[in-house]
C-alpha cells in the first residue's frame, strides 16, 4: 500500500478537496513546494497558482486553483486555508482573461482614489490563475 497524507483544500465558501495523496505541489512565497506522507510540520502563507494533489489510484492530478491563503502541514495531514479556491474543471479562461485585462487597465489609468496594492493583487491573481489554466491544459 503506498504512503498517503490527508489533505483538505477549504476556501472561506466551501471545502474543495478532501482524501488522500501521495504527494501534493503549491506555490509558497519563497516558491514550490513539495509535499510527501511524513513532512516535517510547517505553517507558510502561500501565492496565488495552482495546487497539484497526486491521488492514489489516480492517472490524473487534481488541480485546485488557490488566490493566495495559509498552508499548514503535519506529518499525516496536509490543510490549505485559500482566500479563494477553484477547481481546475471550473476555471473559466475567458472571466480570467477579462480580470487581468480589467487589472491592467487600472493600474494604467490611475485615479485619484486609485489603490496601487489592489490593483497589484488582482493582477497577481488573474495571472497565476491564466497559467494554472494554461498549465492544465497541457499535461
């Protein structure tokens, strides 16, 4: 029987994903991280991307698509509080295309009540979710 870890994906609406993997990848502030049965606890903050679940049993990965949140782990449990999460299946190119075109745009066309780190965010956001798109579209 292979090595698991539990992991659970909960955004501030709903829980995402819950069970078992082998191995979970997601995108910390000092980069990628990788996560097997048995890591060594950690609490980090993590950006927006993509978080890859290798489900026992399973061809392909899950893919959960995080807007930045908290990510703790402990030896046989893996939790990632998002912001917001989207599964992969739901990630629709066109609404992120549009965000990031309305993002630009914004920090294009400063206003007087113009909020510079929002602007910065959203963008942030609309990007890493076009890549978490792009990506699983190509494995």
């Amino acid at each position: 029987m292979a090595h698991t870890i539990h992991v659970n994906v909960v955004s501030a609406e709903e829980l995402i994903f819950s069970g078992e993997a082998e191995f979970v990848a997601l995108p910390g502030e000092a980069g990628e991280l990788g996560i097997y049965p048995k890591h060594t606890p950690l609490i980090t903050r993590i950006k927006p991307g993509a978080v890859r679940i290798k489900v026992p049993g399973q061809a392909e990965d899950e893919f959960v698509f995080v807007a930045g949140g908290l990510l703790e782990v402990q030896p046989d449990t893996v939790t990632v509080l998002a912001d917001t999460a989207i599964r992969g299946k739901d990630l629709d190119e066109a609404k992120a295309a549009n965000a990031k075109k309305l993002a630009e745009e914004s920090l294009v066309n400063r206003e007087a009540k113009f909020d510079y780190a929002k602007a910065q965010a959203e963008l942030s956001i609309a990007v890493a979710q076009l890549a978490a798109i792009q990506r699983l579209r190509n494995k």
